[in-house]
C-alpha cells in the first residue's frame, strides 16, 4: 500500500491508468461530437413570446396520472405483481379504451402498446399475463420476446434496431419489463447516475 501511495506520474503503472482514462475520455467526447443532433431554432423561446402562443391543453395518457409524453417507473419488490399489474390493468385498458383501474380515463379509441419481454419465458408471459387479462384488442399489444438477446440502445444499432421495431408496429406506448434487464443490454449498473441517466435519454 505504501509502495501505491508513492508512486508517481513516472511510474509505469500509474502511467497506463492514465492514458487508458485519457483515451476513455477522449473516445466518448468523439462520441458525442459524433451523435450530435442539434436541436432546431424553435425549442428556444422567451416567455413573453410563449404568451402570444394559442393555449394548448396538456394532452393525458391517464387522466390526472401520466401525460402523454411522460415516462413512468413501477417499482415493487420481488414476486409482488409487477407484470400482473401492468398487463391486466395498464395494458389492457390503454389497448382497449376503457378505463385504468376502472377510475381513470384513457383514450376511449385506444393506444397500441410495444411491450419488451426481457425478463420471462414467451409462453409464461402469454399464458399466465395476457391471456387471463382478455384484451378485447389483442391487435393492438404488440410483444418483443428479447430474453437472452442484448439490444443495447445505446449503441447504434441497438437504436436503430428498436426504432425500426416501434415504428414498424405502429407502436404509441412502450412499456418495458424490466429497467434493471434494459440496463444490463446496455451494459449499464443502475446504481451509475449518469449511466442511467444515458439509458433514459436513449428511452426518449
């Protein structure tokens, strides 16, 4: 230990460390240069300018719960009914367009949901959670069984493979079992805030 307390720039193990976390740095600056998008003149506005805009109501995915454009985390413990919940009752109702736990309002004319299964057997998911939960519009719950497949969506073709697949299925709500498998693809530990903090950009 003290040996490693006073080695210096000069020693040659310290010396690798450093140029290997130069190098990572610079890799993920090219990066960055590399996958930026720009985003366009029309995000800016000042407030006043925002005043003169026609008042435009904030639309709802369920009514005074989840907006439109919002992302939502379900988080339980172990074995507590996790995917029960989100396909008898949110799934169903946002496929259907009736209401969510019978009390809140959705779209009466549905949504067309893409579920990523990465965490449970095919037939396990379709026997035990979709079936039982009779979806009045099963066309409209679209399913990627992607256990034991790593789509990393925060490379390029992980990206480009999962945007391909949401809009080929016309999809207009993703819901994803689980965030701790999605991190794992992309090679992120959810306890790395700014891992995470990537993954929810890539989700967006």
């Amino acid at each position: 230990d003290e040996e490693i307390r006073g080695m210096g720039a000069d020693n040659p193990r310290v010396r690798k460390l450093l140029e290997e976390r130069e190098a990572r740095r610079m890799a993920d600056q090219i990066e960055a240069e590399r996958t930026f998008i720009a985003p366009p003149p029309d995000v800016s506005w000042s407030a006043d300018e925002r005043d003169g805009r026609p008042r435009v109501e904030v639309p709802y995915l369920i009514e005074s719960l989840c907006g439109a454009k919002q992302n939502v985390i379900l988080t339980a413990q172990y074995k507590t009914g996790k995917t029960q919940f989100l396909m008898a009752s949110l799934a169903r109702a946002l496929c259907d367009g009736v209401k969510f736990l019978d009390r809140f309002a959705v779209p009466e004319d549905g949504r067309v949901v893409g579920h990523w299964n990465c965490e449970m057997d095919e037939a396990e998911l379709y026997e035990l959670y979709i079936k039982p939960a009779g979806f009045k519009h099963p066309e409209r719950l679209h399913v990627a069984n992607l256990v034991g497949y790593g789509v990393n969506i925060l490379s390029e073709n992980g990206r480009a493979w999962t945007v391909a697949w949401l809009q080929s299925r016309g999809v207009q709500v993703w819901t994803i079992d689980s965030l701790a498998r999605l991190a794992r693809m992309a090679g992120v530990d959810e306890n790395d805030n700014v891992g995470m903090m990537a993954l929810f950009m890539a989700v967006d």
